[in-house]
C-alpha cells in the first residue's frame, strides 16, 4: 500500500518555459527527480504557480497517460506511458557504442558477463550486456527484466531510495522466492540495502537464479543519485561472492568512465 504522507522539499521549484507545452516538459522533469508521490497542494507550495493553472496542466498530463492518480483521488505519480518513454530513451540512447566498448572491455578483462541495467516501476531493465565468451553463461539481451530485490542492480539503486519508495518496496507482497537464496524478509532486504548504501556495492547471493552471482556499483551522477548500475555476472563454478568483491575497484573504474560520457554531453550542449 502506498504511503500517502505529503512529501516535503528542500528547495523551491521554477517550472521555466517560454509556453505552455515547455512549462508542461519543466514539471514533468520536476516530477521525476522525486521519489514521492504528490499532491495538488504539495505542488502549489513547492512551485508558487496558481492553483487552477496547476489542476490544469496535472489533469492534461493524466489525460495523455504520463501521470497517475492513485485511489485517494488526491495522490499523483509518474504514468505508465512516461516510464515506457523514460526505458526506450535509455535503450536507444545514441552513446550505446560508447558504452558498449566500456562493457566489452571489462567483460574481457574480467572474463565474464557484464550489464547496464536501471530501474523501471518495480523491475531492473537491462540497458545493455556483454556475454562472457565462456560456454557456461546466462543469456539475457537488452530489454530483459528482473524484479529489484532479487537483483544486486535493483538493490543497489534501492539503496538511495526514501523513506515512502524504501517502504513501498518492503511490504509489497510481490517478494517473489524465485530461489532459496532469495531475500523474502522485508527486515533482512533493509538490512540489506543499508549495506549496500554504506559499501558503495550490491551482491546477488544466488537470489535470482541458482548458482548465479552478480556484484553491482551505481554510475556516478553529479545529483548524487542514480538510476543506472553496472553489474557483473558469474556462475558459482567460476566466481565465489569474494572473487566479485575483489574485482570492485575494476567494476567502480568502468562505471566512473560510463559517467564520463554524460560529463561530455554536458559540455558539448554548454558549448553550443
């Protein structure tokens, strides 16, 4: 059930925009840089727009899909047609090569699996992936999708989450045992995330799929949280949960350099 608390903020909000259809694009990115439902009132407080100006444009958004209303009538949240237009950007994001050749390479280096995933409702999206050459691995393509909790990806950008998220996560009743590794306890998968949130990496203990291992770090952003993480995969014949660990400081140099690409978009939109 969701947490139906008015989300406080931090800072006041400028919906810019030179016309009405800009002004709409500034509070739907307004909105999805936060991890909490809102209100009517909570919006108004938030962006010094009138009211009625406000009703307006969360009823035009509503009406095209790209938010949601939840049972209260009062609540809104992010729409199923703004989160499939939020994966197919990231899926078909023009820097692909460029990742792509950071994934290979740490595939190769490390000599197994490596994915791009990010976090999409309540499933990890596979951005990305570089299969091991080995014979024994597990074939997932771009698109593929995991549930968070079973996912050292989906746990690690849990680990960021908010109190209203963190705990919507933790009494779903969809903490599917999909093996006998599987975190099923809302305690234990808190215990969990804190971990992750303190360790700067998430592990994947066989949870998902048997005798399957992952670790996975977030890409570096500079507004201090991320939806995207790099993980890598092994099956337990190969690579122990140690092994993984001690390749963390090769997993943490390709995410900084996924990173980096972002950091050159940013300076050529600056520069034009």
């Amino acid at each position: 059930m969701d947490d139906l608390t008015e989300p406080q903020f931090d800072e006041r909000a400028s919906l810019a925009g030179e016309t009405p259809a800009l002004r709409m694009v500034s509070l739907l990115e307004f909105i999805s840089t936060r991890d909490q439902i809102f209100t009517l009132q909570s919006l108004v407080v938030q962006t010094g727009l009138p009211k009625p100006t406000l009703h307006r444009m969360l009823q035009q958004l509503e009406g095209a899909g790209l938010l949601t209303r939840h049972s209260d009538g009062r609540h809104y949240g992010t729409g199923a047609r703004l989160r499939r237009m939020a994966e197919d950007v990231l899926l078909n994001d023009s820097r692909q090569g460029a990742r792509r050749m950071i994934l290979s390479q740490l595939s190769e280096k490390i000599g197994e699996s490596c994915n791009l995933t990010a976090v999409s409702g309540d499933e990890v999206i596979y951005l990305d992936r570089v299969e091991t050459a080995h014979p024994l691995r597990v074939h997932l393509e771009a698109g593929s999708r995991v549930p968070i909790h079973a996912s050292a990806s989906g746990k690690m950008i849990a680990s960021q989450y908010g109190e209203t998220p963190r705990r919507r996560l933790l009494s779903s009743s969809t903490l599917r045992e999909f093996t006998p590794h599987t975190l099923t306890d809302p305690a234990e998968l808190e215990a969990e995330l804190d971990s992750a949130r303190s360790c700067g990496y998430a592990l994947d203990r066989q949870e998902y799929l048997d005798g399957l291992v992952c670790l996975a770090v977030l890409i570096p952003t500079d507004i201090g949280r991320s939806n995207q993480a790099l993980a890598i995969q092994a099956p337990v014949i190969r690579k122990s949960i140690d092994d993984l660990v001690e390749l963390l400081p090769v997993v943490q140099e390709a995410a900084q350099r996924m990173a980096v690409l972002d950091e050159i978009d940013r300076a050529e939109d600056n520069s034009a």
